[in-house]
C-alpha cells in the first residue's frame, strides 16, 4: 500500500490505507458500487424492519431508549445511536434479502451500512462521508472474512463474527479518529464478535442479533478507540487460530490500493439464503424452458456444494425462517411459481399441500464440481424427472446476482420498489430512492430518513 507501513501490524496497515482513502476521496465507480450497496441495504432493512425479532428487540430496547439523533428505518424515529444501529442492522438481516461477499461467506452491508448511517446521523456527515466510512468497512471486513474461510463458516456465523470489525472502522473513520484510533477500534471489535451456526437452529430467532450485536459491538468500539480505548493489535492472530485454520494475516490487506471488494458484492435476487440462489435459478430456467406443471413433476435431485445442503438441507421447514433455509422448499417453490420473493414463506404457501408434496419429492446431493468452486464461486444442477418419462436438467454455474451475473441498476430500483412501496408509499419510497441514489452530494445525511414532509 502507497507510503504504508509494510511492517506495521495487519489492523495498523488497514486503518493506514483508510486514512488516505479519507484524504484522497472516492473514485465515481467506487462512489457507485457503494451507493448500490447503500441502497439494497434499505430495501432489505425497509423488508426486515416488522420481522418478529426485530418486534421483539424493538419492544425491549424501548423500555430504556430516550430520544437521539439517528434513525430508525424505516419510521425515522430518533433514538441513541448504538441503538439505531442495532435495530437497523438486525432488520437489515432478518429477510434474508442483504448482500453477500461470497469469498467470505459473510454478509457485510448489514452492520456496517447501519453503524455508519447511525453515527453518520448522530455527527451530521455529509453523504460523501458515509459512503467512504462504508467502503472502509466493507473492504477490511471482507478481507477478514475471506482469510478465516473456509474453516471458520463450520461452526460460525461469519456476520456476526467479522461484522464488528467493519462496523468498527466505519464508527470510528465518521468519529473523527486517526489511524491509531481507528487500528484500536478494529482490534476491540475484534474480540465482541459472536455468532455461532448452531444459534440458527430449533427454531431460534438469534441470526438477525448476529448483525445487529456486530453494529452495536462496532460502534461501541469505534467511540470507545477516539477517546483513547485501546485494543490488542495482534488479535486477528487470536481469531484465527481459535475459530479457522490459523491463517498468515501479513498479506491480508496488501490489495487495498488495487482490488475494490465493494464492486464484487452480490446483490441477492431472492428472499432466502444465498446457498440456495444457484438451486432457484435452475429450477427457474427449468420451468421457463420446458414449461414444467408442478403436478407433473416425479422426483427433483438438485446437486450443489457441500455447504448448501448443511446449512439449508431442512426438507419440512414449519417456520418462514425455516423455510428461508430449505432448499428442497425453495426449489419447489420456484417450479411451482418461478420466483422466490419474500410473499414465498406466507403461512398459506408453508401449508399448501402441493408445495409441500412436491418439496417432499427433491432428494440433494452434493455435485462434486460445484463443491470444487466453493467458496468463490456457487453452482448447482437440478435435474427433473417428470411423470411421462421425460429427464431434463439444467446447471447454474454462479447465482443471478453474483458479481459475474450481476443486477443492473434498473434490476437494483426494482427489488427497492418492490420492498419499499409497500411500507413507505409510492411517493415516499421514490423520495427515499431519489436521496439514496443522489447520496454522494448530500451535505448531511441527519435528515436522510425524514419524509414525514413527502405526501403519500
């Protein structure tokens, strides 16, 4: 990295790159991929924000928050900024519609897209300033993330686990920190993470928190490090070797300056787990091409990468979380409707009997070249045998929305439309969008969520 100090430690070296990237400011391309990510981070957050989990920490957190200065999304209510964060980060999780840094098996908008609006709120930033404290988030978090994988993913949820960590960086670039500053934030971020996958089990409501901690637990770090909190330098050492293979952290950031990880997020085309997107495409482009009547459909084998089937190999989900996670649902629902959007897990399509049986008749496996590619690239064949004799099949080889099968922009507009009007109102939502994608030339971002003003 440009005028670095190459023997620093990692976490030093990356608040450095940071740093200049604040002095220097961002690129037009830059500025857009994160304005992109800025924006699908609404439209999932707007999605989540009346999950019952987030009810639940809404509920509970409002028995001791007074007023403040960053929003609530999608109401615009004011409260303290850690809370704001937590809320807003958990609501981004909960619908299963937030981007994926598939390197890293980590969702990274999530926590540091809320930490960054509550302390770019709280402190009056321009937009230009929140998106740069994005774009240092997410592309030291992502590094991390990828560095600890594949390993890590067995038993941990990487969002909750490395998402402080971004959220830190960011809190700490909006606070005014210098590099020292924000090197202490990361490493005392570092050691809040927490997320376990077996927390995602028997029915637990506990993945949206794993976001929603990881904003809190970053912010508190961030605002802890500029008033002099220090951390342990060395700690990605200690995270390595207690939850991944031990990985050699010394080359982790040397791509700052040349590789822009925001520009390969993808942006997810459907309203359940990514793991799943590659299944749900083919079965699309099955049901497109030959026409499939769901009644005639004998048996479905869908074969992907070894990860898929262990985190969504659920064949009678009763939950719509649960149903989020299961492929065999999923993939029963895309040949039934030829879409999965988030109207997909309503209680009346988790009883339907045809949906059920039909998902009952898709048998998973594990496809040996798509386990090859994982993590950086997610496939999956499904293969149909239908009731007159006919086999067709079909292989996706990456997921609609991966960044080499990327969303245009017209596509983005439409999934914030989508999950926005609803909520907001055609006219609010269009203000909303017109704010987001105008964001770099916002003065203050205080008032970002107030269309309190905008008619419905």
């Amino acid at each position: 990295m440009t005028g670095l100090q190459t023997t620093a430690p990692p976490l030093l070296r990356a608040a450095q790159w940071a740093i200049h990237q604040r002095v220097t400011g961002l690129d037009a391309e830059t500025a857009h991929d994160l304005t992109r990510a800025t924006v699908d981070w609404f439209a999932a957050t707007v999605a989540g924000h009346d999950a019952e989990p987030v009810r639940i920490l809404r509920t509970a957190l409002s028995e001791d928050w007074s007023a403040g200065r960053s929003a609530l999304v999608p109401s615009g209510e004011r409260v303290p900024v850690r809370t704001a964060a937590l809320l807003n980060a958990s609501a981004a999780h909960a619908a299963e519609l937030d981007d994926i840094y598939r390197e890293g098996l980590f969702h990274p908008g999530a926590s540091t897209v809320a930490a960054a609006l509550a302390v770019g709120q709280a402190r009056a930033r321009s937009g230009t300033d929140m998106l740069t404290a994005i774009g240092t988030g997410i592309e030291i978090a992502t590094r991390v993330a990828a560095a600890l994988q594949p390993a890590h993913y067995r038993h941990w949820h990487t969002t909750g686990t490395v998402g402080p960590i971004g959220a830190a960086a960011a809190a700490a670039l909006l606070s005014g920190g210098d590099a020292d500053a924000l090197a202490h934030a990361m490493a005392t971020a570092t050691t809040l993470g927490s997320g376990l996958q077996r927390a995602m089990h028997q029915g637990s409501m506990n993945k949206p928190l794993h976001a929603g901690h990881a904003a809190e637990a970053g912010v508190l770090a961030g605002q802890a490090a500029v008033r002099g909190l220090r951390g342990a330098l060395d700690v990605l050492d200690g995270l390595g070797a207690a939850t991944a293979d031990g990985p050699d952290w010394s080359g982790t950031f040397d791509d700052l300056d040349t590789v822009r990880n925001a520009a390969a997020l993808s942006v997810k085309a459907h309203a359940c787990c990514g793991h799943i997107f590659a299944p749900i495409d083919a079965a699309v482009a099955l049901r497109d091409e030959h026409g499939i009547d769901p009644a005639s459909v004998e048996h479905v084998e869908v074969a992907t990468y070894g990860a898929a089937l262990r985190v969504a190999g659920n064949p009678r989900p009763r939950t719509r979380h649960e149903a989020q996670f299961s492929i065999a649902f999923c993939v029963a629902t895309a040949l039934t409707y030829g879409e999965v959007p988030l109207a997909a897990f309503t209680p009346q399509r988790l009883g339907s009997v045809p949906l059920r049986d039909l998902a009952a008749r898709v048998e998973l496996a594990v496809d040996p070249g798509s386990e090859a590619d994982f993590p950086g690239r997610r496939g999956a064949r499904v293969r149909v045998r239908l009731r007159d004799g006919r086999v067709v099949e079909h292989r996706a080889p990456t997921r609609r929305g991966d960044p080499d099968a990327p969303l245009s922009d017209d596509d983005l507009r439409e999934k914030f439309d989508t999950y926005v009007e609803p909520v907001l109102g055609a006219a609010r939502a269009s203000e909303l969008a017109r704010r987001l994608w105008s964001l770099a030339e916002t003065d203050d971002v205080t008032g970002l969520v107030d269309l309190r003003e905008v008619r419905s």
